[in-house]
C-alpha cells in the first residue's frame, strides 16, 4: 500500500513546524447524497413542539338552526342584539373558527437515523473539509491560507486570551475568514428577531481540539467561530446547512486522534466498536476516462446502426392484416389453410354452385296485379 501524505503543522506565525501523516477518514468517499439526507433527518431533533389552543375557536355556544329557514345547517351563535349572535361558529371556514386539524404537540417532531448512516454522513464531511475546493466553493475566505487541512501545533489548546487567538488567525491567514462572518451580520426578516434570534450571519472556521485547556474562552466570542472536541464531531457543525466543505483548524492533538477514533480502511476504529472506514465503489471516478481508455475500448463491441424506432405505437387492425390476425389468434391460420384448401378441392372437381330460379312471369303478373 502506497504511503498517505503528510500535512504540515503550522506554528502562529504560519511557518511549517513538524508534519503528520494524513488520517484515513480524510481520504474517505464523499457522499453527499448521504450527508443531505442526514443531515435533513437530525437537523429535526432540536424542534420544540407547537400546537393551537385546544380550545380556539370553540369558546362560544353555538347550535344549528337546522334545516327549512334557508341558512346552511353551520353552527351559529345565538342571543340577539349584537352583530354576533347568528353569525356562523366553530367550522374552519368561519370567522373566528377553529383551523382545520388543529396541530397538536404528539406530531412525530424527531427522526431516528441508523448509527452508520450517521458515521458515514460525519466521515464525508471530515473528507470534504480536507478539499481546498470545497472549501472554497462553501464560501470560506482561505484564499491566503498555506494549506488545508490546516494543522496548529498542541499549544494552541492553552490559549486564553481572545487577542491571542486573533492573533494566531491572523498568522496563518485565516483570519479573513472570521471578518467576512462579522461583516455578514444582518437583522433577521421576520417575527424571529423577537424570540432571540435577532441576527442571522455566515459560518466561519470550526475549531477541534483535543484537550480544553483554554482554547474555548480564548476563541468562543469571535463571530462565526465554533469549537468542538475530536471525540465529539457533529455533522450540524461539519456540513451547515448539509452543505460539505466547511474550514477546519486542527491542533495537533486532535488530528492525530483521528486514525485511532474512526479507523482506518483495514483496521478498525478503537472508539467506535468494529466500525471500520467505508470504501469507495471505485477506485476512479473519472467514468469517462474510463470508458474512452484502451483497456475498455479493446474489449467492447462495435457500435451497431442507430434505429430510429417511432415515438408511438402503431395500431394495426387484425381484420385486415393477416400478421396481427395470426398473433391474437393461431388458430385463425388453421382455419384460413383449410379454407384456401376446400377452394382448391371444389376446383379440381370443376363443380359450379347452381344458380336459383328466378320467379316465373306468370307469378309476378299476379303479383303486382292492380
């Protein structure tokens, strides 16, 4: 097997220091099918139930007035005097009505997704974020970054003081990243900017590592920066969104945690039990280049003429085409055959069919008498 290759760890003012060997679970089939799917279902997990009074609409007395005065059978409030009394109640197309099927808080708010699907789904996110171009295609500003994935030596985890961290952003050119999610801060359209979620803004980096020894105070209130510990990788946090490729900064403790947390491709994981890494279905997926290569082309067989078959389908009457005749019914060739032969058998004999006599013109004076 070929060896992987190394990444390298950057120090804070951006310069090579060491480097690593690339985890496996950074070469894994990136799935983004699975990880939309996924991410679909447990996204639904931290929704609160709703529901409409199971009163509303239904706090008034009402009776039908029945049939013969010329209203519709609808409920209608009684009393007199008001403009009230009278009007239609309760039905779902009245003013002041009930909705129709009330919402109620046993709906089915949560999803279940199998385990592996969920591993498979976090896999091709961490795949996907080692990808300079999806990356770049999510949006992230890493025009100026060294190298993705970016690796920070094990120091990083003491950080305490948030002008350190700006500062280490700031070395390895990242920090343009966390400007962009600043600069994004918009109020939130809609009635949503009164139940605390005032502002809306962009995702920057997510920061992993391995240990807390500060890094969280140190880095949690620059805007759009999120942390995470190795063990505890969340596709919601991955792929935002369902959309694969966000910026990742690894400390050295937590990357080279990760052939021991998800395994490799032949061995398999020390945390996750007899999980092992999925496989790509092929090995190229280059389809065309492989279809057009030689090894194919040699064993394939020609071509054959292009037949432009009509676009509907042709209704032929068995009544006169004999071909359509025989298919619906054999048996009409046995009957056809021994007709033609009964004709050759009457020819050969030379019999002819005696023709009737017409009426004699004696009979047909009398008939037609006046």
């Amino acid at each position: 097997m070929a060896s992987r290759p190394t990444v390298s760890v950057h120090s804070g003012s951006g310069e090579a220091s060491s480097s690593l060997t690339l985890p496996a679970v950074l070469t894994a089939p990136i799935r983004l099918d699975v990880v939309q799917q996924v991410h679909k279902s447990i996204a639904k997990n931290k929704r609160q139930a709703y529901a409409v009074n199971v009163k509303a609409g239904h706090q008034t007395s009402a009776e039908s007035w029945g049939t013969g005065r010329a209203v519709a059978r609808i409920p209608r409030v009684g009393g007199g005097g008001t403009h009230r009394s009278g009007q239609a109640a309760f039905g779902n197309m009245c003013r002041g009505g009930r909705m129709f099927a009330p919402t109620k808080i046993w709906r089915k708010w949560h999803v279940k997704v199998n385990q592996n699907q969920r591993r498979f789904a976090v896999v091709s996110a961490l795949a996907a974020s080692a990808l300079p171009s999806l990356v770049l295609a999510r949006g992230h500003r890493i025009e100026e970054v060294d190298e993705v994935p970016l690796v920070v030596p094990t120091s990083t985890e003491a950080l305490k003081k948030t002008k350190e961290a700006v500062q280490l952003l700031k070395g390895l050119c990242a920090y343009r990243d966390v400007i962009k999610v600043s600069n994004s801060r918009k109020l939130r359209a809609g009635i949503g900017k009164m139940r605390n979620r005032r502002h809306r803004q962009r995702r920057g980096p997510l920061i992993v590592y391995n240990e807390d020894n500060g890094i969280v105070k140190a880095f949690r209130n620059l805007p759009g920066v999120e942390l995470v510990q190795v063990t505890r990788l969340n596709l919601l946090q991955l792929a935002p969104g369902g959309h694969l490729g966000r910026f990742v900064i690894w400390t050295e403790g937590a990357f080279s945690r990760l052939d021991e947390i998800f395994g490799t491709h032949d061995k398999a994981s020390a945390l996750k039990k007899d999980y092992i890494l999925p496989s790509a279905k092929i090995s190229n997926a280059d389809i065309t280049r492989v279809i057009n290569s030689d090894e194919i082309q040699s064993v394939v067989r020609p071509a054959g003429s292009k037949v432009q078959k009509r676009p509907w389908t042709q209704h032929k009457n068995p009544l006169k085409n004999k071909g359509v005749l025989f298919r619906l019914n054999p048996y009409a060739k046995t009957l056809r055959r021994q007709e033609i032969l009964g004709q050759e058998r009457l020819k050969k004999k030379g019999k002819k069919q005696e023709k009737k006599a017409s009426a004699g013109e004696a009979f047909l004076g009398t008939l037609f008498a006046p």
